[in-house]
C-alpha cells in the first residue's frame, strides 16, 4: 500500500494506492504544524492501517520539514510544481506536447508541462479563498460551494457594468462580456446574496481565465488544463471560459481534477517505490 498527501491551505488530500487502485480521501487542513504525527492522525481518522503502507509521499505546506521516514518507512517530499505537473499528465494523458495546467485551488498557479518538465509560469493570489473570505465579509457565508448556489440563482448583471451598458460595440466583442466587475453597485444599494454570488463567482472566473489565456498564448498552447476545487464551480467556470474565448483558448475540466495534486505525488512514489 502506497499513502500520499497533499497539505493544501485549505484541504488536506490523500490517496491510498493498493491492488492496482487508487482511492480518494480529503479533510480540512490543520492549523498545527505537519508533523508524522498528523499523518497518524489523518490514516487514523480514515481506518487506514499505517502498518500496511509500504511508502509515504507528501506535497504542499510545509511538509519538506517531515522526518525522512516514518515507523521506519521512507517519507518522500515532492516538489508542488512537480505534483501538478504529473497529477495533470495522469489526469489528462498528456504525452510529449507541450501544455498549459492551471491550478484553481485557494490561489491560483499556471505550470508549463513539457514532457517531463514542469515550469512554475508564475501565480495569483485570486482564487478559492478570495471568493470564501469575501464571502464571509459580504454575507457571513465562507463555503464557496454555497456561494456558488446562490450566485446561480442570482443575476451579475445588476452590479456588473457590461460592454452593452458603456458602449455600442468593441470590435467583435459581446455585449454581455463584462466591461468593469461591481461597475453598477457603486450606484446601487445593498443587493441581493444572489446577484452579489453570482457577480462574486464571475469575477473570480474571469481573473483565473485571464491570467489562464495570457500564459497559454505565451507557450503557444490552444487548451488550458485546470486542476483545484476551485475550478469544479459552475459560475466560476463560466467566468473562466468567457476570458479563454477572447483568445480562442479552450479549457478543460478532468474528472477528478480536485485531487490531481496528490495524484501526482502518488505517481512519483509508484516510480520509486
């Protein structure tokens, strides 16, 4: 049985190797340090028989600080950038072409996968945990799930100013693309959960989307791979994709891709194991 670990800032995701399959298990992450201890504790809280596991593997937080090994089994730390790298090669089949993966979690990174090197392009702090903590300021909700539900109920064009609402026409642009994010609400007074999720959730989608498109043009990519919770809510896709058409780049959204970070380290200690 092989045990991997992803410490992400706001989730803690393992997966257990074993006959040949791989299940999927995730807690909030712990503000106590990364200890062997925690990983007893995790395994524990699973059922997971800690003398069964033959190798641990470990990514994100501070988990390099980790013991070399633990009941006398080897601890390996793999890079972040390499665990996103090979968990989105996994998820997506990538083989030799060269590939745009975007990591949609509480931030945001873009990796350049190149065969088999992975290259950080550079990050932003815009992602899950802006959209869950100006949640929590706005309306006291900090579960991105539910500010996602209400947002599709809601209408983000009551706050957001649109091209349609400032000009006639930009180019071949839309009119429904936005043209300035909560550009009505300075006029406006306190709007609904709904409208307010639904304008929140864009703007998140449209600021990965387009960091997303300017990194796949710089590689030369027409596809954008996303991997992260963040990338699993329905406006905030919406967002994302409206910014990948300006440059005609298409995303894609795996099955699992929540996971694919600890799918990577889990790859990397199959090979050493």
């Amino acid at each position: 049985m092989l045990a991997a670990f992803d410490f992400g800032i706001s989730n803690t995701d393992i997966a257990i190797f074993s006959k040949n399959s791989a299940q999927f298990f995730s807690t909030p992450s712990s503000s106590q340090n990364i200890t062997t201890d925690l990983i007893k504790k995790i395994l524990s809280k699973f059922d997971i028989p800690i003398s069964k596991v033959e190798v641990f593997g470990v990514t994100g937080g501070k988990s390099s600080d980790l013991d070399d090994s633990l009941m006398s089994k080897k601890i390996i730390k793999v890079n972040e950038i390499d665990a996103i790298g090979l968990g989105a090669k996994k998820l997506y089949k990538l083989r030799d072409e060269p590939a745009l993966v975007v990591s949609a979690g509480t931030g945001t990174a873009c990796v350049h996968v190149d065969n088999n090197n992975f290259n950080h392009l550079g990050g932003i702090a815009v992602g899950g945990g802006m959209l869950e903590g100006l949640g929590h300021l706005l309306f006291e909700n900090g579960s991105g799930h539910e500010i996602n539900e209400f947002g599709e109920k809601g209408l983000r064009n009551h706050l957001d100013l649109l091209i349609g609402d400032a000009v006639n026409k930009i180019g071949n642009l839309s009119p429904d693309l936005t043209a300035v994010n909560f550009g009505k609400a300075k006029f406006s007074n306190a709007d609904t959960i709904e409208n307010t999720s639904a304008a929140l959730c864009n703007c998140i989608g449209e600021v990965i989307g387009t960091i997303a498109y300017l990194n796949a043009l710089l590689i030369g990519s027409k596809k954008a791979y996303f991997i992260g919770r963040t990338s699993l809510l329905s406006l905030v896709i919406n967002g994302i994709n409206e910014r990948l058409k300006l440059a005609g780049v298409t995303g894609v959204y795996g099955e699992n891709r929540q996971y694919a970070n600890v799918i990577g380290v889990l790859e990397r200690i199959k090979n050493l194991a």
